[in-house]
C-alpha cells in the first residue's frame, strides 16, 4: 500500500483563517475529532497548499488578506483538480447579500462567526459523510458501468457469433412470432429471423422478409403451405415437430427437412434441402426391390422360386394356425420331362417349363395364391384359407390350362402333348407341428398320381397321414 493511500486515510480539512486564536481552536476542536488539520493565514498561501496536498474539505474566512475567500473559491472551483473539493464558509458577515455570493462562487455551507464548537463539528461530518457517500456512489456507479461494458461486449461477440453462425449455415434458419385473432386464434405467423439461406430458399432477402406474414396470399412463406395446422400445434402444444416434407411447385421440386420447436408466442424452425439424399434413398430403395425381386424369383420361369416357397409357407402356416384355417398345397410334375429334353434339347425344355409355370399362373386366380418353381421340372401351389375341394378345383384349373398349351411330346408314354401329374393336400395348422406335415401329404398324393398312370390329380389330407 503506498504511502499516498495511508495518507488519505485520515480525512484532511484546511483551515483558511487570517486570525490566529480562530486557527488555534478549530485545530484544536478538529484534530479531537481524529482529523488531520492544515491551516493558512492568506488567500495565497491556502492555493498553494491544496495544489500541494488536496484536503478533502475547507473551512474559508471571507475577509482574509491578499485574496478574499470569494476569489480563493473562485479560484479553486475553476480548475478540474479542486472543484470537487467542498468548502465551508467562515466568516463574520451575516447579510443575505453574502452568504447568496458564498453560494454562487461554489461554496457548499455557510457558517457565521461566533460559531458554535457542535454545529462546526456538525457541519464537517455532514460534508466529509457526503463526500464518502459520492466517491461511494461513483465507485459503484464506475463499476456497474465497467461490469456493463463487459456484458455489452461480450453480447456484442454473441451476436457477432450468432450472425455468423446463421450466416454459415447451410440449412435454412428462421424465426416466426404469430399472429392472433381477436379471440386469441392463431391465423397466421411473421417472419422475424430468416438467415441467408432461409431468405434464399424462399425467394427474398432477410431484410425483406423480416415483418412479412407467412401464408398470406403473394408472401414467398408459401414454401410451407401444407404446415400451418402443424406449426400452430408447436406453438400451443409445445410440441417438436419433425418431419420430411415435399414441396412440389412448377418453380421449385424439392424435399426438405424440417425441424419446429416453441420459441416464445411462435416457433424457430430450421430446414434443410435433402432431396439429393431423397433421390438416393429411392434408387436404393428401388435397387432394394429388384435385389429382393431377383432373390424371390426363379430366372427361367419368372414365377416365386423355392427360396420364397419356404418363407411363404412358414408364414402362412403361422397366420392359419392362428385364425384355425385351411391351409392347401399342389405339388406338380411335368411327365415325362427328362425324355423331353433329350428328345427335343435342353434349350426346348427351357421353353417349356416357362410355358408351363404361366399356365399354373393362369389357374390361380386369388392374389393370395402363388404358384412357385419347387424344383426342376416340379412347382408348387401354396392356397392359404382353402379347404380340399377349393384346392382340388384350383388343381383341375391348371391341368386344364397345361392341356390348352399343345406343346408337343412325342416321347411321352401317356400323351403326344406335356402334361402334369398333381398331388393335392389340405390341413388346418397348428402350432404343435410344422409346414413339413402338408408338404409331405402332397409329396405322397404326387408319388401316388405318378404311380397310377400320371397325367391327373390325387389328393391326400394332411389330417389323416
């Protein structure tokens, strides 16, 4: 701590006081109150003790020699460093005319000679107490200014921040308050922050959207025409909304998505154009369907191959064991197929299973019903919610339709034209058994078709195997 500051910390007061005895017992009477006392006998002399040591209060006789107490003050109110200090005027002139002049050239008291020792003391603790209250409130008042300086600037690099981060941005940012009816009814919103991107999106500038009502006919807000029901329910529900949306105009084909949180009585929302990635998910999703197609589908034939017969079977085994359902199956063989091959070569006999497997695709007739390639030159007919005789009938359909192709085989041993030989079996499933209990009835109704002659339909139920 330096010696000025010990120094200040016994408060100062100078007497300016031409007679001697009046010197000696203010001195007196001050220094008793823990004061440290200056004092001089001129005008002169009380200047140059305070450009010396500042006191921080004076007590000024008027009528003192070389220069009156009027000019002192005069003197001292006029110069930066010593118009602060307060002074006390001590003088034995009592009219109105010289305390008003005391007062005008900056006096802060007037005391009149005789004086009374209390009310000296009194009236030098209340400047010095006025004193402190002042650099009190000016030190508070220096640092709320200082604390408000640093929240500016550090509001001011916010906002910077902000503003640049919106600035940045490569999605859309924006910022809405609604607008109400008078029964407080949200009818539509303002724009009150677009960023750049937001503004450009839309077909304006952010100063020119700022104020502009959203969905009102002509605004360029007509961007998010299909939202309003869903912003008003941000608004009043606090809820998030989330979502990807298309905007189809004869300008402008894009998706977007779209974020909406409550942000006081509207919403901030956030958009981005994903329609790059859009288009990528439905090539992937339509590459994602041929992949699937290709893995269900049997390349020759262009019917459901046994990969899809397994996982159709299961699953429809499940749903009829649930809802106590027929589940039916046709297990058929073209005769004499190796014999066709060899006879007419293997490019024919490709011919010939395609031909085939659309005229079982014509035989079945429900969307339910598909018909699969099981094997070579063997399919299948899965008729989920079909009891036998449905089944049998859906058997006879088919044999019909491969009769009405007419593709020759002259190396048949029961017809000059391709035939099938058929086995058909139902059963209502159930969880305690499994799919393998219908395929094998059909498989035995098929062996036993073969085994009589071929070129007909057997059927054998699942139940009684």
């Amino acid at each position: 701590m330096n010696k000025k500051y010990n120094e200040k910390l016994q408060e100062q007061i100078l007497i300016v006081d031409d007679l001697p005895e009046n010197v000696r017992l203010l001195s007196s009477l001050l220094s008793e109150q823990g004061y440290k006392v200056l004092s001089a006998t001129d005008g002169h002399m009380a200047l140059s003790i305070v450009q010396r040591e500042c006191p921080d209060l004076i007590l000024l006789d008027i009528m003192i020699p070389e220069m009156d107490g009027y000019q002192v003050c005069h003197s001292l109110k006029s110069a930066e460093k010593t118009r602060h200090i307060p002074i006390i005027f001590l003088s034995g002139l009592d009219s109105e005319f010289d305390k008003i002049a005391a007062f005008k050239v900056g006096g802060s008291d007037y005391i009149t000679k005789p004086f009374y020792v209390e009310e000296v003391v009194f009236r030098v603790k209340t400047q010095l107490s006025m004193i402190q209250q002042q650099q009190q409130f000016k030190q508070v008042l220096t640092e709320q200014i200082a604390e408000r300086k640093i929240v500016e600037r550090e509001l001011n690099k916010s906002r910077a921040l902000l503003t640049g981060v919106l600035d940045s941005s490569l999605d859309g940012v924006a910022a809405f308050e609604a607008i109400r009816d008078r029964q407080g009814q949200i009818v539509d919103f303002r724009w009150l922050i677009a960023n750049p991107v937001a503004a450009m999106t839309v077909g304006g500038t952010s100063d020119s959207l700022k104020g502009k009502r959203l969905f009102v006919e002509g605004s360029p807000g007509h961007l998010f025409d299909g939202l309003f029901e869903l912003f008003v329910q941000v608004v009043e529900t606090c809820t998030v909304l989330e979502q990807e949306y298309y905007y189809n105009s004869f300008s402008l084909k894009a998706w977007f998505h779209i974020v909406a949180v409550k942000l006081g009585d509207g919403f901030a929302m956030t958009f981005r154009d994903i329609s790059d990635r859009k288009q990528i998910e439905i090539t992937l999703k339509k590459a994602n369907l041929r992949l699937t197609y290709q893995a269900n589908i049997d390349s020759l034939t262009q019917i459901a191959n046994r990969r899809r017969f397994d996982e159709y079977i299961a699953q429809e085994w499940s749903r009829c064991a649930r809802e106590r359902e027929y589940l039916s199956l046709i297990l058929c063989d073209v005769d004499y197929f190796k014999a066709y091959n060899d006879n007419y070569g293997h490019q024919a006999g490709d011919n010939c299973l395609y031909e085939v497997a659309k005229g079982i695709e014509r035989g079945v007739k429900r969307p339910a019903d598909v018909a699969f390639r099981y094997g070579g030159e063997e399919f299948a007919i899965i008729l989920p919610h079909t009891e036998g005789q449905g089944a049998i009938k859906v058997a006879e359909d088919i044999h019909q339709q491969i009769q009405l192709l007419q593709i020759p085989h002259a190396s048949s041993e029961i017809s000059n034209i391709i035939s099938l030989s058929l086995g058909v079996s139902s059963i209502i499933p159930d969880t305690r058994s499994s799919p393998h209990t219908l395929i094998s009835a059909a498989d035995d109704a098929l062996y036993d078709a073969k085994l009589k002659g071929r070129d007909r339909i057997i059927y054998k139920s699942a139940e009684s195997s």
